[in-house]
C-alpha cells in the first residue's frame, strides 16, 4: 500500500499578470505552500494565509532564485520515481491538473530547450536501457501509445485521421482481467528516444486547442501518454517476465466554465471537460474517504465509470499502481479562487491510498505451465511406451508436440508484443473457454450458451466464438452510446440490433425496433427462444450458429473426451444443416447455402466419424 504522492509548482508570472501588476500570493518554504488571500482593493495582501503541505513544493517562479526549481530537478524528483517503477515491473503515472495557463503541459511535456517530464522520462528509460542491455540475459520492450479524451470521445493521436469530417472516436471496453482499455488505440513499438520524439511531434499537432480569454491557446482535452514497458530474463528459471504500463496525464484546465464567455461547441466542449474533472474530483473524494477511513454507514461507492478520463485512469487512482499527482498554479492574486480550489484538490489528493504490485503474476503461470509441458513432453520422447495413452504417440508426433510447445515457448519469449499472446492466453484461461488439442485439430471448449460466427466470407480465416454470459448480451454494429458486447459488421447492422438474455441457459433473442433479425430464415420481430443450432442472421450479413450445450452434452463430453463446441451431437449438426440451407436459401441466394451447407454437413459427417 502506497498513498499518492502530491507535488504543486508554481510557475512565473506571464505577460498578463504582470500587465494587470499582480501580487504574487504563493510562497513555498520546503514541503509547505502558502497562499494569502488578496483584498477587494488589491493594494495589501490579508493576513497569514492557508498553508497546505505536499510531498513536494516547487517554487518555479523565479529563475534567479537560490529555490527554484527547473525541470530537471523535478525530473529527478519525481521522473526517476516512474523510471524505478518501470524498471521494478510495476505500474506508474503522473497525472498534471490545474488551472488553464497554469504550466500543467510545461511540466508534462514543456518546450524544445526546456523539456518536460514526458520527453524526460522516455530519454531516461532509453538511456537506463542502453547500459542495461549490454547483457544477454534480459530482453526489453517497449511500447507507446497517445490518446485524447475530448467531449468524452477518445481519440488516437497517433494514427492520421482518414479524412477530416472522420472524428476517429475510439471505444473504451473493459477487459475482464486488465479492466478498462481502448479498443484499436494504435501502439508504437520504440527502440530509441527520437522515435518516441517523432511521435510526440506528430501527437502534439493533433492536439484539440482552442482559443479562449485568458490562455489564447488553450488545450481543450485530457492527454494520457502511456508507456508499456516489459523485461524478460533469460536466465531465471523458469524465465522471469515483468510488464508495466505508465500513464503520463495532461489534465485539461480545470477552471470552471463561464457561460457569458463559451457559446455553442465550446459550452458543450467545456461541460465535457467539466464532466470528467467533476468525476474526477468525485473518484479522488471518495478514495480520499477511503483512505482516511471515514465511517460511512453505506459501502463508499467510487464512480469511475462516470467519466472516460476516471474510467481510463482506474487503475491509477486507487488500484495497481505508483501514482503521482503534480498540481500547477498560477502565482497572481487574480487567480485566488482557481489557485485556492487546486491547492485544497491536491491536498485531498494526498489521502489516495494505492496498492501498485510487480506486475509478473500472469506470464510466471503461463512460462511455468509451458515449462511443465516441455519437461513432460521430453520425459515421454525417453520413454520408449508411452504407458497410459489411449492412442499411442510415435516419437515423431513427441517432438511435434515438443516444437509445438518449445515454439509457444519461443512466442512468448521473443516477445512479440502486440499483446495477442497474452490476451490470447488470458481469455483461455477464462472459466468459460479451453483450448485443447484433439488429433491433428485444436478444440475450443466452451461450457456457456454461445455463437459461433458463420461469417459472410466463406474465403476468411479465423473462427469467432461469442459466449453468452448469464443475463444480458447486446450485439450491435459498434457505432451506439452504450457499449456492445458483441459487436459485429455488415450491411444492414443497427449500433444496438438485438439483445440476447440467458436466463439459466436458456437464450431470448430481443430483436430491436427496425433490425432485420432471421432464426433459421424466419423473419422475428419478437423475442425469440433459441433452440440448439439456431442460425440467426443479423441484417444482411452476419449470420452467427447458436450453440447451447446442454449438463448432459457436457457430461458426454467429459466422458468421451469429445469436444462439445464444435462437436453438436449429431443430430444437432443436422439441425443446423438443415436450419442453415434453410436461412441461406430464403436471404442469400441458392449458391452460398449450398457452400455452407457442404461445409456444416462436412463438419457432422468428420463428428460422426470420430465418434463411432
Ligand atoms: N514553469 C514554467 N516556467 C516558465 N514558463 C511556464 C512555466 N509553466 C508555464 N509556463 C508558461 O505559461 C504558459 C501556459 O503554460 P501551459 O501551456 O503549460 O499551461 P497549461 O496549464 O497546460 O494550460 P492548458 O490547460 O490550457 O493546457 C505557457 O506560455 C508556458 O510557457
């Protein structure tokens, strides 16, 4: 367990301040702020004022002070802190919030001859990497992405948009391991420093800006730039692998909206912003409440899904993770208020209590797994019976399965980090689906109700196989408000088409008002009870085979050692046969059912083979 660190800085008075003579209300004494309240008629300041304690107080206002702090010293502060956490395998972020003009972007990112934490912390890890990899033994990799969060949308910042009228709005899902992530955010892998240089150029011109009264150039959106960073050593055994993920957040301004001075897109703009920092502030206030152990008769609720910022940044504020808050300030009295609200956010901020771990616990079990495979596979090559097969395995099929296993093991060493192998692993070993392999095949089971996509294009490879979790599943084009949990593509397909329910396994299929749903080649415009080898079609082309194996296919299953996804009881093969010519024929056209038709009765006749 470890609280959220909190740094404030304040910056240099700029051109305005110094045109309206402001005074400067902030003063930094070692870990203290303090800040006097100005008078109505601005000539003295009142009393003693409030003073807040931090972590960290930087007094950035005064280049010529013997307390100034630069930006490298608030690298070493609080940059390394990231880089140890990189390095430890755990998770890290700094999050900048503050007033618009407040120098939150000067201190995440900052300009070319003074840079930031952001371009610091990436020049760090490089740099930290070229004196590391001199050894064999351990392999890194590292990868980035940038996003936006503007109007609630997300945004890639690096990928180019395809046209201009294309806003790019990315979906946020939530993975049932990894928790929330955006779907098709693009990752860049990176072996140096000015390749994440070259990236940040072309993401900082993408930037949403807006001119605005008080910051005539105004970032309008959050920014989190995040690192992926893994470490695989060679040398340990079994092979020791670590992944952290490091967010580096660059807060819109957080200053209240004035209504006389935003009109149309903007007003929506800033309730938008406003939204996710009001959600913001709500999630820090309860984790504060948290972490302080207020007594609340009611279980304290943490609202991050109220807003894609706190959503995105779950993990960050209160869960798996080294966090960091940097709060910016303005030092002119003319900003009291906007200072004041700031100060008492960071102070809150430093009740935040988070539990960052070493993130290895995943990849260990699967490396230790296919450890445990490799040995048993190489004990079975020694052995000259293989006493206990049903079938007898010739030594050829051994050192197959041994490659097989040794080039997993290769996959998952090398590193090929896109993360499809990972997730690949992690969703099979998810309680509802398996993955084992029969003969020369490979046998997805899958103990829920579920459909498997037929597709469109006899052509494509790949097989899609959608569980139906208990309750309800919404199957849609991937455009609505709401997130699908199956989202699907073609002609004809609604954001939201249908829902499915099931209720104890038994599935209802809700057609939606105006989508074009079939069950086996019928028209529904009700709900729909599905029977086992359902075809449905969803608008006109998605067409998906419902499946539903049943406590006593399960049992055959198990004591047969057969497959039950792929592997209906004959008779349900049939009915899909027959379901399926029957869909294809009255919506495709004659030529497509009878391919289909060919394919599924193949699939029944090589089950019904096996099986006898
Ligand atoms: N520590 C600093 N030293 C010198 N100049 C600074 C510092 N912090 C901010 N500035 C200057 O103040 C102005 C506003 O800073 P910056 O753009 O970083 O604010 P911001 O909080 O990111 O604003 P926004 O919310 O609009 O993005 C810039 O001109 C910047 O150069």
């Amino acid at each position: 367990m470890t609280s959220v660190r909190v740094a404030v800085r304040v910056r240099p008075l700029n051109k305005r301040e110094k045109q309206l003579s402001s005074k400067v209300i902030i003063h930094m004494k070692e870990k203290t702020t303090t800040i006097q309240k100005p008078t109505v008629r601005g000539d003295e300041l009142k009393g003693v004022g409030k003073t807040f304690s931090y972590d960290f107080s930087y007094d950035s206002s005064d280049r010529r002070s013997p307390t100034f702090a630069s930006q490298e010293k608030i690298f070493r502060d609080l940059g390394f802190e990231v880089l140890k956490a990189a390095f430890e395998g755990c998770n890290a972020c700094v999050i900048a919030y503050g007033q618009t003009g407040s120098g939150k972007s000067y201190t995440m990112m900052g300009p070319s001859h003074d840079k930031g934490l952001i371009p610091r912390i990436c020049e760090g890890l490089f740099w930290e990497l070229s004196h590391r990899s001199k050894s064999d033994a351990v392999t890194f990799h590292t990868e980035v992405s940038y996003l936006e969060i503007c109007n609630e949308r997300v945004q890639d910042l690096l990928k180019k948009r395809a046209s201009p009228a294309d806003d790019g709005g990315l979906s946020v899902r939530e993975h049932p391991r990894h928790g929330p992530y955006v779907e098709n955010l693009s990752k860049h892998v990176v072996q140096s420093y000015s390749e994440v240089e070259s990236l940040i150029i072309l993401a900082n011109a993408n930037r949403t800006t807006a001119s605005r009264g008080v910051n005539d150039f105004s970032r309008r959106s959050h920014a989190i730039f995040t690192i992926m960073f893994t470490q695989v050593w060679f040398d340990a055994e079994p092979l020791y692998e670590t992944v952290s993920k490091i967010h580096l957040v660059d807060l819109a301004g957080s200053e209240k909206v004035d209504p006389t001075r935003t009109v149309g897109g903007r007003l929506k703009e800033s309730a938008d912003i406003n939204k996710s920092l009001v959600t913001l502030g709500h999630v820090i206030s309860a984790l504060a409440d948290l972490g302080v152990g207020v007594s609340t008769t009611k279980p304290i609720f943490i609202p991050y899904r109220d807003s894609v910022l706190t959503w995105l940044l779950k993990d960050s504020l209160g869960g798996n993770s080294k966090t960091t808050m940097i709060a910016t300030v303005s030092p002119a009295d003319v900003n009291y208020m906007e200072t004041l609200n700031t100060l008492r956010f960071a102070s809150r901020a430093k009740n935040i209590v988070n539990s960052p771990i070493v993130n290895d616990n995943g990849s260990m079990k699967v490396m230790r797994e296919l450890q445990a495979e490799v040995t048993k596979l190489n004990q079975l090559l020694k052995e000259p019976t293989q006493v206990g097969r049903e079938v007898p395995l010739s030594s050829v099929d051994v050192k197959e399965e041994l490659n097989e296993t040794k080039s997993l093991q290769a996959v998952a060493l090398t590193k090929n980090r896109s993360s499809t192998w990972r997730e690949t692993l992690n969703i099979l070993q998810e309680e509802t689906v398996t993955l084992r392999k029969e003969g020369s095949g490979v046998v997805l089971d899958c103990c829920l109700p579920h459909l498997i996509g037929v597709g469109e294009d006899l052509q494509k490879t790949g097989i899609a196989l959608y569980y139906l979790k208990e309750g309800r599943t919404i199957i849609g084009s991937g455009k609505a408000s709401c997130t699908q949990d199956i989202v699907l593509h073609g002609p004809g397909l609604l954001s939201v088409h249908c829902v499915l329910e099931n209720i104890a396994g038994t599935v209802t299929l809700f057609p939606q008002d105006g989508a074009l749903c079939l069950v086996n080649g019928s028209v529904v415009t009700d709900p729909c009870q599905l029977t086992q080898g359902a075809i449905i079609q969803l608008g006109k082309g998605a067409t998906l085979w419902f499946n539903q194996p049943t406590a006593s296919q399960l049992r055959l299953k198990y004591q047969s050692g057969l497959p039950s996804v792929f592997s209906p009881s004959v008779t349900d093969s049939s009915n899909s046969t027959e379901n399926l010519s029957k869909a294809m024929v009255q919506n495709r056209g004659y030529k497509d059912a009878i391919k289909l038709t060919a394919l599924v009765t193949d699939k029944s006749a090589n089950l019904a083979s096996q099986r006898s």
